[in-house]
C-alpha cells in the first residue's frame, strides 16, 4: 500500500500547473459563482459511504436557493474513484487542471486523500475537510494546504484504549485494522489509551483490495482476545462481525466511528444475529437522524426536506449523507468567512481560523476549531453502544485530541 502511493506521489510530481502555482488570479471564481469539486466512492469496495457526496451537494443547492454566499452560488462537481487512490489521483488533476476548480473539497478516504496531498500542496490548491483524521493531515509544516474533517484516528483509538482500561483492564485485545495510515494511526491511539493496561494479544493487517478477513479473524480469536478492535471500513466490518459468528465467538466489539451508520449494523445484524452486534462500542459527532430522539431536531427536520428536494436520485437518507451537511455547512462557514475577494490564499487563511460553535448537524455542544498549528477541527465526540438495534450515547462528550 505505502509503495504504491508513494508511486502515484511521484506521479503527481510531473505536470503542475503553473496556473495554479502562485497565480494571483482564483480559478473556479467568477462574479456569480465558485466551483469546487471532489471525489467519492460512489463505486468500489467502500461505495457505502459514496452518499456524503450527494448529500453535501444538496446541502450547496438548498444555500443557493436562499442566496448563496457572498452574492456566489457554489458548483460542487465530485467524481466517482470506486475508492481507488489511483483513479483519485487522475480525477483530482482533471479537477484541477481542467476544470480549474477553485478547491477540492472532502476528498473521501484516508489512502485516497493522501495520495493527493502532496500534489495538491504544490500546487497550492486548498484541499479542505476530507473524509479523514489520520496524523499526516495535521502536517502543517510540510503540508499547509489540505485539512481533514474527521476526529483524529490517533485520539479515536486513544478514547477506546482509555474506555477499556476503565471498564476491562485485564482485556485480552485483539485488533483487525485497515494496513492503512488509517488503521496504524487507531492502533497507535489504543496503545497510548491503553496506557498499560490490557493485552494486545494480536494484530492483524488487511488491504482495502482483499475480498475477505476470515482468515485475520480467526487467527485473533485462536489467540484468546475476548475484546476484538475493528478498525475498517464498512464492508470489512459487516465481514468481520459475520465471520464471528460463524466462529462462535463473542468478544467485546469496539468498532471504528467511519462504519457505524445504522444500515450497516443492520446488515451485520441481519447476516448473523441481534446478539452479535450487541453491545458494540463506537464513537460518533453527528446527530443520528434515523433514531427517533432526533426526529423533531430543527437540523434533522431540515435535512429530511433537503434531500427530498435537492436529490433528484432519491437516495436513502442515512448518516452518511447526514454527514454530507455536516461538512458542507463548515465549508460554506469557511467561504463566507473568506469574503467577496475570494482568493485561495484567503480561503486557507479562513479554514486554519475556523471556531464554528453553530454547526447544527453536530452532536450539542461540539466547537469546531482550527489554528495554522492545529489542523484537526472536530476535537470532541461521545462514546455509543449499539443496543437493542440502536446506537445509544455513553456519556458526556470527551475529547477526541490525540
């Protein structure tokens, strides 16, 4: 996985426009409108989360409707890349220098949106809010133009190390992760959560392209662990909570926040049974607008008439494309933040200042906030258990900082 990104880094290295190296023009802007553009796995084997994309561009069409920003519309174009960093990277070159987008927004995927980051520094072009917290993107130095969305993995994996040590110190760990920036970032938190206690009796490795993870679990439940860490994505978590069950084995379940939208527990749920998702363990920031606790929240309410007007698809709505809002409404912050003069440098200059306190499709109480120093925004979220077919919020939220 490292060898083949840092191939398609070198790719990237050849062929920068110099349109968009310094220049003091700002492409994608004109009197009336700004475009942006991204990429998303509408296809491939994280598709599940492909709805963020629609869900943000309707979130950018219900603003235009009531005026815009700063007198623009906003044109999101986003493409496909099946979740393919490869075809990430051929996509966000033909954003840039072909569409002359004005900014590449939430780029979906960790290994995805690394494999443009260098790219997108030297042309110094904002890559703004992807679909990530992994500790590259805090890179400020080396890589002051892109920007994640998502709480750390690092502090991710530390809430859970720090939720078992309380709850289970004697826990015999075993962890599946993603051989990823992604995954190595959550089980280098939980080994600093852990702060000693517990036993991570095994570790084991996956690749975005395998087509299954039996074999890693079996060999974590032939080493003892009673308390099982699922750092994946979707499709291998719904794959790993079947092979449990197959297995006959019941350990603790703590699994990454990026697959815990209620459709994919109950596609778990349903391929094995009630009592093997039982009492999962996860952490989450937005509201969950398919529990019914949500169902007269202002946000939720909105949200449901958006996508009824803005999606002409109808797409189920889910928490995925909840999400969608979530990071639209903070690029849309971040834009009129930038003001009428837009110019790329000033929209970062907007996105490294950001203390968002209003953003309604986050869980109460969550503060977005960012400095040329610190580049991860969400630095809250709340523990959840999955019960009775449900995600239940454990608690008063913590802090997601790694």
């Amino acid at each position: 996985m490292r060898k083949a990104l840092a191939l398609l880094v070198a790719a990237l290295a050849v062929g920068i426009p110099s349109a968009t190296a310094g220049h003091q023009d700002a492409p994608g802007v004109t009197a009336t409108n700004v475009l942006i553009g991204g990429t998303v796995p509408l296809t491939g084997p994280a598709a599940a989360f492909g709805v963020v994309g629609p869900g943000a561009a309707a979130y950018f069409a219900y603003v235009n409707d009531h005026g815009g920003v700063n007198g623009r519309t906003i044109t999101y174009k986003y493409y496909d890349d099946a979740y393919d960093p490869a075809q990430t990277v051929q996509l966000t070159r033909q954003l840039v220098q072909q569409d002359n987008v004005f900014a590449v927004f939430d780029t979906i995927g960790t290994p995805n949106a690394l494999a443009v980051q260098p790219y997108l520094n030297q042309a110094k072009v904002p890559g703004l809010f992807a679909g990530t917290g992994a500790s590259a993107f805090n890179d400020f130095k080396q890589y002051p133009w892109t920007m994640g969305y998502l709480p750390s993995f690092s502090a991710e994996g530390a809430i859970y190390g720090r939720q078992i040590a309380a709850t289970k110190p004697k826990a015999k760990i075993g962890v599946l992760y993603e051989n990823s920036d992604f995954g190595d970032d959550l089980v280098a938190g939980l080994k600093k959560g852990l702060g000693g206690k517990g036993k991570i009796v095994a570790a084991l490795g996956y690749e975005p392209t395998d087509t299954d993870v039996a074999s890693q679990v079996s060999r974590l439940k032939g080493a003892g662990a009673d308390t099982f860490m699922i750092f994946a994505t979707p499709l291998f978590a719904i794959k790993s909570y079947i092979d449990m069950a197959k297995l006959g084995w019941k350990p603790q379940v703590y699994v990454s926040s990026v697959s815990i939208e209620p459709t994919i527990m109950q596609i778990a749920t349903a391929s094995t049974s009630p009592a093997t998702t039982a009492g999962s363990t996860s952490i989450a920031f937005v509201k969950d607008p398919t529990q019914a606790k949500w169902a007269n929240d202002p946000a939720v309410k909105l949200y449901r008439q958006i996508m009824a007007k803005y999606d002409p698809q109808g797409r189920p709505t889910d928490v995925y494309n909840f999400y969608g809002m979530a990071v639209a409404y903070t690029m849309v912050d971040v834009l009129k933040k930038a003001g009428r003069n837009l110019t790329r440098d000033g929209l970062l200059k907007a996105a490294t200042h950001l203390t968002e306190a209003g953003n309604p499709f986050l869980l109460p109480g969550i503060v977005l906030r960012t400095s040329p120093t610190d580049y991860f925004p969400m630095d809250q979220a709340a523990l959840f258990r999955y019960l009775k077919g449900h995600w239940i919020q454990q608690g008063p939220l913590v802090p997601a900082k790694s």
